[in-house]
C-alpha cells in the first residue's frame, strides 16, 4: 500500500511538473502499472544505486521511474542519420 502512495503521489507531482514546465519523467498516457510493476522498478534502482537500505524508498522510486520512462530533451530528435 505504501509504494502505490508513493507511486500516486509521483504521478500527481508530475501531472503538475507537465503544466508549469518539464515533466520529470514521461510514461505513456496509456500504462497502467501494477503493484508488482512498481515493486520491480524501485528494487532494479535501488540496486542500480547500489542502496543500502539508507536510500527513501520514494527516491528510489522515482529514479526507477525517471531511468524507465524518460522524457525526450529539446533538441535531441534523432535524424535519420543518427
């Protein structure tokens, strides 16, 4: 229950991030995520960062998130040479 919290509470920061600015990361309008889902992604962060137990779980979350579903930086579209 805890990590949906977080999950929803990201979700919601983003949406507002989307209207005032840059989003923090960019998940298809059309992905709904499992629990199991959302558990996998924090945990390949968590050991990606190498965490120890001292990382917040929320952190770990959105790294696993921002590493998952990146958004696209202005000025970086691929050309067909690239």
């Amino acid at each position: 229950m805890y990590l949906d919290g977080v999950k929803g509470g990201l979700m919601a920061y983003n949406a507002w991030l989307r209207r005032h600015g840059q989003p923090s990361f960019c998940m298809p309008g059309n992905l709904a995520s499992s629990t199991e889902q959302t558990e996998e992604i924090m945990l390949k962060s968590a050991d990606k960062r190498s965490a120890k137990g001292d990382a917040l779980v929320a952190l770990l979350l959105l790294w696993g998130i921002q590493d998952t579903y990146p958004c696209e930086k202005p000025g970086t579209e691929k050309t067909d040479s690239q």
